[in-house]
C-alpha cells in the first residue's frame, strides 16, 4: 500500500531496486497491493517464478496468481527488507565516514553531504546535526563560518568522550517538504545501523565539554530505561516529571536504536499530514503522536 501510494509499479520495483525482480508484462498495480498483503515481497528469497501471464497480456493476473507473479531474487529476508526500505524512502543517506581530524579541512560543507567523523572505530553512539541551506540557495559567508564552528563545538565534544559525529549538509533528506524533516529521516537511517542517537539541532551549542550524556541521562531516569528522552520547551514548574503534560522540545533528543523507537520515527515520518507544514514540523507530528497513544508515548 505504501509503495502504490507513492506511485510505484512493477516496472519501478524491478530498476530501482537491482534486485532480480520477476515482473510479467500484465502485472497491474492491483496485483503489487495482492503481493505485499500477501507478504511474497518479505518472503520469496528464491530464484523468480515462471510468470503466469503469457507475454504481451495486458489484462490483470487472477488473484490467486499474485503470489508468483511478484517474486525477488535476494541473499536474504534482510536483504529484501532492505531493498524495499530504499525504495519507500530513496533518500536515505549512505554516511561516509572519517577521521575526527578531517572535519577541520571540511569547509562549509562535508563531502556528498552526509558524513560520520570518529575515532579509531564507528562509536556506538552517534551525535547527529543537520546543517544544510534549502535546495538551490548559496550560503551567506556567515552562514559558512557558523558551519565551521559548528562541526569543531561537536567534534570537539564527540572526541572527549568516544562518540561519533555525523552531519548531514544536504536538503534532500526532506523529500520536498520543509527542510526540518530531513531531521526524521538521518535519525532513521543511524537507527537502522543499530546505533544510539543524540540529536542535537543546528542552533544548539555544546557548553559542559566534559559531561558524559549518556552518564547524564542515566542519572536522570534511574533504573526506569526509556526509548527516547526528550529535553522540554522550557524550564517548567511541573511537581515531578510528566510524559503527558510536559511540553516537548525536539531539538535536542536521545534515541536508543529499539524496534520501538524506529516505529516512533516511522508514524512521526508518515502517519501526521497535517504536520508537515506546520511552523514546529516533526515537533508537531511527535506531540500529534502523544495526543493519539498517550499510554503508550508515557510507556516509552
């Protein structure tokens, strides 16, 4: 359903992938919804089927066909999980990844625009900005220097304490939609590296060097672990701590990779239209998100 509803055919499935795909002539979108309900594209890990469309049919397959008439050529369920991952979200960012010690030869921008600095290896955790100007607008000189300064304050930070740095300096992440969603989708795309996030917006600064986040975070809960730990929209006054009066800042934010929190980010991503041209963004689709599962937002 989601891959009709953005507009895919087999035809599409078959080049955008390179994956090996079976794709009779008279293969209709209806038959792509029958095999994704039915599943085949998770499970047929197997060399295509024989098509049971003669060639040049150009009448739609029956329905009891349509588990054979869509079959992937794959090395595993992970792999074609993978492969159609891509294809619903063909912007997800491949992060090249580099020594602390380049990001001070890296300008304004860092190479293609994603990129992950480290230490020896890919550190569990990954601080996580993104800084990009809107496609097609040069940045002001200003701007430039903002960015260098920017990428030392968290290098800096990141190499104290064995973390990792990844910036993201492109605006296609957000897929047409205002430049903030391009947030959603890095942070997707680390959790599926099985990594923990610490996101942090552009205009948020590091300023206690040596304080340890996670050291932090951990004094703050307890022995209550959660899957995302959010920073308020302002000092409140609250008598103790509330998933569900608190105000929400998404600005800064911490995101263990658990299959809980990447179906947070998924039903953030797509499940709130309205949204996506809000003044707050994904902040309103996270608060939209408290408003529709309060039990299960306060849970995690």
């Amino acid at each position: 359903q989601a891959m009709l509803a953005r507009g895919f055919r087999a035809r599409d499935l078959r080049h955008a992938s390179g994956t090996e795909i079976s794709t009779p002539t008279c293969m209709a979108s209806a038959r792509v919804a029958k095999c994704v309900a039915l599943g085949c594209l998770a499970v047929a890990t197997v060399a295509p089927a024989t098509a049971p469309c003669g060639e040049g049919d150009g009448g739609a397959c029956a329905a009891g066909d349509a588990f054979s008439t869509l079959q992937v050529a794959a090395r595993s369920k992970a792999h074609v999980g993978l492969r159609i991952a891509e294809l619903l979200h063909p912007h997800s960012p491949h992060f090249q990844a580099l020594p602390y010690a380049a990001a001070k030869s890296a300008g304004s921008t860092s190479g293609d625009g994603t990129v992950c600095y480290q230490g020896a290896s890919a550190s569990r955790l990954a601080l996580l900005t993104l800084f990009a100007s809107p496609a097609g607008r040069a940045w002001p000189a200003s701007s430039q220097a903002y960015a260098e300064g920017l990428r030392a304050n968290r290098v800096q930070y990141a190499a104290a304490h064995g973390y990792d740095y990844c910036e993201v300096t492109v605006a296609s992440l957000s897929e047409g939609r205002p430049l903030a969603w391009g947030k959603v989708a890095a942070i997707q795309a680390l959790l599926e590296q099985n990594r923990t996030v610490l996101w942090m917006d552009s205009d948020a600064l590091v300023l206690k060097r040596d304080q340890d986040w996670e050291e932090v975070v951990r004094k703050a809960l307890g022995k209550e672990p959660k899957n995302l730990v959010f920073s308020t929209d302002f000092q409140e006054r609250l008598p103790t701590p509330s998933a569900s009066q608190s105000t929400i800042n998404s600005g800064v934010l911490l995101s263990p990779p658990t299959d809980w929190a990447k179906s947070f980010w998924a039903s953030v991503w797509s499940d709130f239209p309205e949204a996506i041209n809000d003044i707050w963004w994904e902040q309103r689709a996270i608060l939209l998100y408290r408003d529709a599962h309060p039990e299960d937002f306060a849970r995690h």
